[in-house]
C-alpha cells in the first residue's frame, strides 16, 4: 500500500508491475538444540538467495535451503539430517508459524520505471522508506495478512491507508491486490521462518505524463518479545 505522501507526489509522476512464477523448495527452519520445521517454499531457490545474501548453487537439485537461528544457508544434506543435527528427532516436524511480539522490516527499491520522471520516482521512494516503527503483531499462530496491516497501522497510523482485499495461498503465503485514488497494487507475502518474512509490493499509477511502475522488497523479522 503506498503510504498517503507518496500518493500525493506520484500525481507529479506515476506506477505497475507483476510477479513471476515461484518453484518449490523445500526450506528447514531450525532453532539450535530445537530441532527444525520443513516446508516447500513458493519462493524460488534465486529469490531465497537474494534474501539472504547468498549465491546460489548452480543447480539446486538434493538442496535445502537451511535458516539456522536466522542465518540463511544451501545443504546437501537430507531434512532427516537437518532435523537431527539441530538437536531434532529427525522428523522436520511442526507446522512453520509467525511468533508474536515485535517486528520490524528493512526495505529496498527493485525497478522503477517512471519515463522522464524515473529519477525523481527513485529518490522519492528511496526518501520515505525504512522511517517506520516497529509493529507489536499478535499472530496467533496463523500468518495472515489484515494482521500485519492492523498492527503496522498502529505503529505508524496513516487516515488515508486502503483497504487492500487478501487472498490465502497457502498457510505460508497470502497475496493481496488494493485500488485507490487511481494506483493499483499487488502485494506478496510469504513466511521464511518463524521470525522473518518477505513482503513484495508492485504499483501503478497514471498521471498526465503516462504510466509509472515501480517495485519493493522488505524484509521483516521479529526483533523483540
């Protein structure tokens, strides 16, 4: 959702984009001495890599993708293996869900796409990210997106924010689309671990000069209880 200060200066330049299918892979969150959680992610194993800063195997086949207190790492090793060295049974059990207490996100700029006004779009959007407070996010053991928005809002309150319309893919992933004032934009979120997940934004808008589409990336993990 476009926060009300960039609606106001996108009618000075504009905004659109789209996401690209996602491959399964199979993601082992594990807690030292905790043992680990497996689930296939709608990520891909390139979008996995980027997020953690990693690069990515050339091929990713008998990988998994490993998230060990938090640290993102490629392991040839099977899940059984996995669960067993982080203190597991071997099982990779339990159901991946959202810790409640304090999170915050870290934010980046993928593509802009404005004709003569890219530049200024750029800098505008670079300019009003990362100045959020961190959000207290009861969950409930279910990662849902209206309960991110809620408590982000409260955090950072905003009397023109939408009302985006959310759709659940998956108990790790929800989607949303939003209209309003004259952008539209999708969203993406999908759970990486119990404590982080990734959230991409795609908006359009039109203005007198044409079209403008820009994309964002956060990142968002729980920083405190």
């Amino acid at each position: 959702m476009p926060s009300s200060c960039l609606r106001t200066l996108l009618f000075s330049l504009p905004l659109c984009l789209s996401f690209s299918g996602a491959l399964a892979v199979t993601v082992a969150d594990c807690t030292s001495a905790a043992g680990c959680s497996c689930a296939p992610s709608p990520l891909t194993d390139d979008e996995l890599s980027v997020t953690f800063g990693l690069d990515t195997p050339a091929d990713t086949t008998g990988y998994v993708f490993v998230i060990f207190d938090g640290t993102g790492t490629w392991s040839q090793l099977s899940i059984e293996d996995i669960d067993i060295t982080a203190g597991g049974d071997g099982s990779c059990a339990g159901q991946l869900q959202p810790e409640d207490g304090v999170w915050a996100s870290s934010s980046k700029v993928n593509s802009v796409s404005c004709g003569s006004g890219t530049a200024m779009m750029q800098q505008i959007l670079t300019g009003n990210l990362n100045r959020e407070k961190p959000a207290r996010v009861t969950w409930g053991g279910v990662f849902d997106g209206e309960t991110f928005r809620k408590a982000w809002l409260a955090a950072n309150p905003d009397p023109e924010a939408s009302h985006p319309t959310w759709t659940r893919v998956s108990e790790i992933e929800v989607t949303s689309r939003d209209s309003l004032e004259g952008l539209t934009s999708s969203s993406r979120m999908v759970l990486l671990s119990p404590r982080s997940f990734r959230m991409d934004w795609d908006v359009e808008g039109r203005n007198e000069e044409g079209v403008c589409r820009w994309s964002v990336t956060s990142m968002v993990r729980k920083t405190g209880d």
